[in-house]
C-alpha cells in the first residue's frame, strides 16, 4: 500500500478545483466550496492510514442490538446482551 504526500493529493484537488471551475455548473461550485471547507480533513484521510471504521461498526451493532431488543426492561439484561454479541 502506497501512502500519498500532501503536495500529491494538494495537486490533485487543485486539479478537481480547475476542472470544476471549467464545466461552469452551478452545482459543482457547491461541492467545491464543501472541499474547500474540509481541505485540510480530506488532505489528511489520503496521508494517514487510519480511520475509525472498526468503531462505527461496533457502534452499528450495538444500534441494531438496541433496536431488536425492545422492550427489555432490565438494563442489565442488555448490556450483558451487547457485550456478549462483541465478542
């Protein structure tokens, strides 16, 4: 697995800039001004390999878990439910 540098993935969004600039849509100036907003966060998900993926799929479950679980009045009931399906 190939990690970008910052000046590569700079390039490449001021490329998306210009080509978006050129079609002239409206819409298109939206999403650049979105990209724009959260350069510095997009930058960083191609430098860095990390992500919080495996947490919001815990997060998920346990979601899941809580929604096919309504109506368990005990608490207790519930988290040991929870922590029993995350093993």
């Amino acid at each position: 697995m190939t990690q970008s540098n910052e000046r590569n993935v700079r390039s490449n969004l001021e490329q998306l800039y210009q080509a978006i600039d050129e079609s002239g849509l409206d819409e298109y100036q939206y999403m650049k001004r979105t990209f724009k907003s959260w350069e510095k966060e997009i930058i960083n998900s191609f430098i860095y390999p990390y992500t919080n993926g495996y947490l919001e799929g815990i997060n998920n479950k346990i979601k899941v878990i809580k929604r096919m679980s309504y109506g368990i009045r005990n608490f207790q009931r519930l988290r040991n439910k929870v922590l029993c399906s995350l093993i």
